[in-house]
C-alpha cells in the first residue's frame, strides 16, 4: 500500500524520499534522508532532535479500505537517547473520512535507547467511512536520533478471517438463542 517503504528513491533529485513529506514543525529538528546507514537496501530517513522540545516527521497519506490493518517499521535510536513515555520514535496514524475529518488515531511506539533496529508494529481496524491515513513518523519530543526503514502498511488477512469466522459464531448463537425463545414461546 505504501509507495517507497524503503525510502530508496529520489528520482526528482530533491535529497529526500520520493512520495514523502518531511517537516520540523517550526520547533529546528533537523530531518535527512540518510544513504549512510539503513535496516536494509541503501538507505533510511533520520530525524536530529537536539531538545526534548523540537520534534520532526517524515509523512504520507495512503488511500486505504476497511480494516484491519497492520502497520510495521524498522526503528533505531542512538543509544543514549532517554525519552519519556510515548515520546521518540512513534508512528501516528490518523484516520480521515471523505469530508477531510480526523474520525480515529492508532499510534505505533518504538523503543528510544538502543542503537540496535527494532521492529515497531501495531495491528488496528479503521473507523466505518475512513478512506485515507495520514502516516507519519516520528522522533517526538525526544532528545537525540530517530531512524525510520522497511515501512510497511498491509491487509491483516489473518485477522479479517478470525474476524469473519466469530462474526459467524455469534449469527449462529443467536440464532440457537431464538429458537430455544421460540420453543418457550410455543410450550408456554
């Protein structure tokens, strides 16, 4: 679902992802597109935030169906890094309907202080009339490194069957349950 997981091209040459967008939200964290290191292939995309008061994103929006879902990532902070709860490398994933409004928000977490890559994952169904998310990648209030690679957002088919088959369940114990009223019914 995701154009440029791996954030590999910059075919317009701009020194950045191609598909992506990237920001400091005014706060002076500095983003890259990093060919230096990665999880895997050539290259990653890496936020510098010298405070815990800056944060920077690397973003996209994805035209998605009904759920579930299971968003993946590969994350790597540098090892000194301390963050407060919820805060360096998060995944924000906000559901928008066809109006353009915000209708459910699934956050991703990694794990700030290793300089070891560390796969982030979280699994989620989308809010009825949801039709895009707005991705975005953090380092979010975290003093030091955040690297993002291997981003990926993906049909959870094993899930959507569990779904199906409790949905099927469920149809079928209400049903035993009205016949067992109906059989009461009758005899009363």
């Amino acid at each position: 679902v995701l154009p440029n997981p791996g954030f590999e091209l910059d075919l317009n040459q701009d020194k950045g992802p191609d598909f992506w967008n990237w920001g400091d939200w005014n706060t002076g964290s500095k983003v890259h597109w990093d060919t230096t290191t990665s999880h895997s292939g050539t290259a990653c995309v890496r936020i510098d935030c010298v405070t815990d008061k800056q944060r920077g994103s690397y973003a996209l929006n994805p035209r998605v169906g009904p759920g579930p879902w299971v968003f993946k990532a590969w994350t790597r902070t540098d090892a000194t890094m301390q963050a407060e709860p919820h805060n360096g490398p998060v995944a924000r994933l906000i559901a928008v309907d066809d109006q353009g409004n915000q209708c459910g928000t699934t956050f991703a977490y990694g794990k700030p202080g290793s300089a070891q890559w560390q796969l982030t994952t979280v699994s989620f169904d989308l809010p009825p009339g949801a039709h895009h998310i707005n991705l975005e990648l953090f380092n979010l209030f975290a003093k030091g490194t955040v690297w993002w690679d291997d981003v990926s957002l993906h049909y959870d088919r094993e899930q959507a069957e569990k779904q199906e088959t409790e949905r099927q369940l469920q149809r079928k114990h209400v049903m035993e349950a009205q016949g067992t009223i109906d059989a009461v019914a009758k005899a009363v």
